[in-house]
C-alpha cells in the first residue's frame, strides 16, 4: 500500500503528534509524516519531531511578521511537499479559507470535547474542560472533525466520550481526555488512510 504523505501543524506539547507518530512507527498506519509546523517557536512538539527525524518549520510573527505572507507560505510548502492530509494537533490559529478550500475534506482537527458542545471561538485546551466543569455535564470527551469554514463546525469523524465526576479538576478532564484522543486521532488517520472516511454533506459515512 502506497503511504500518504501527512503535515501536523501544533502550537504546543504535541502528545497528539506523539501518538500519532508512534502509530505510524508501530506500522498500524501507512503513512509519512513529511513534516511539522509549529505557530510557537518553544513548542515541545517541535522536540518531539526532531527525537523522529521529522522535518520541523516555524510560521510565527517573528519568521513572517505579515500574515498573508506567513499564510502563503504555509500554503506554499505544504504543496511544495504534496501533502495529502494535514493534521491540526493541538493547533491554535485560525486557518484561512483559502487554505481550507485548497485542502477541503484534507485538514483533521482534534478537539477536546463532544462537539457541537463546548466547541467555535475560545474553546480550546483547558479552556473547555473549565467550562465542562462549570456547566456542570456529566459526559465529554473528544471529537475529530474535517476542517470546514465554520470553527469546529466540520463533518465529525469520530466521537468518544468519558465521564464527569463531581471532585474532577479541570487538569483531570484533560488527562482523561487527552487519553481518548491518544486513541481517536491515529485511528482517524487510518481510517482516511485507508481511503474509509466519506464525506456526505456535513456528515460522514466509515466505510
Ligand atoms: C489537545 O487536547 C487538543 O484536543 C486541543 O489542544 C490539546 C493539544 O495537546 N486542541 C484544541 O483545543 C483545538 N481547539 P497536545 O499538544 O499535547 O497534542
């Protein structure tokens, strides 16, 4: 089987990136991550890249003060190195809809709930398992999406949830989150791998 050829895009400690690259080692997956892109020139993943080898590359304000030049250019050598799917790990920058439409059904984005809950603008990170907590739910978990013009509005491709105890911490939920998405993110690479994921409308269909 032919491998595809994958971009992580981060902007912090990339356990996702993580679990996904130990995946593709372990053989489960027929893939090559080409490279990863970090917005956070001190982001651990940055690390967690070169310990595999992992071409590595910073689009920040300080490499390319000017956005549209900075978004050209991710643009530029994800096409340079003809990529097949771009995986948003823990990525938190908005993308520009150029991007998406150029990359459409091709960009995966994991998130740390169940969508449409406690997802769109400022829900990111531990932001979200604080308001889990406030709104007081008894179940989350963790979504991987297709990225589409609306934040966290994107064809769902797997969901799987955890639960809410009353005594849980913010830095709790996450952990027990970001154990589920350890799982969700490598699987759904698979799966788009595998050529299994069809996108109907606004859903999708695992073949
Ligand atoms: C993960 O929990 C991911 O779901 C979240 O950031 C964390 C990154 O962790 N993403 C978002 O909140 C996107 N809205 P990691 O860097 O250890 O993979």
């Amino acid at each position: 089987m032919s491998k595809i050829k994958i971009a992580v895009l981060i902007s912090g400690g990339g356990s996702n990136l993580q679990a996904l690259i130990d995946s593709i080692e372990k053989g489960d997956i027929a893939a090559e991550i080409k490279l990863v892109i970090s917005n956070k020139v001190d982001a651990y993943g940055l690390t967690r890249a070169s310990n595999h080898h992992i071409k590595t590359v910073v689009l920040d304000r300080h490499t390319y003060p000017n956005l549209e030049e900075r978004d050209s250019k991710l643009l530029e050598i994800l096409q340079k190195e003809e990529i097949d799917l771009v995986v948003l790990a823990g990525y938190l920058a908005i993308l520009p809809s150029s991007f998406i439409e150029t990359f459409s059904n091709r960009i995966i984005n994991i998130h740390p709930s169940l969508l449409p809950s406690f997802g769109g603008k400022g829900y990111y990170g531990l932001r979200v398992h604080e308001e889990v907590i406030k709104r007081g739910v008894k179940v989350t978990g963790a979504t991987v999406h297709f990225v589409n013009e609306e934040t966290d509005g994107g064809p769902i491709i797997l969901q799987e949830s955890v639960g809410v105890e009353f005594e849980d911490t913010a830095e709790a939920i996450q952990k027990k989150v970001l154990k589920i998405e350890h799982q969700l993110l490598p699987l759904a690479v698979k799966l788009f791998a595998e050529g299994k994921i069809e996108v109907v409308g606004n859903r999708v269909k695992l073949l």
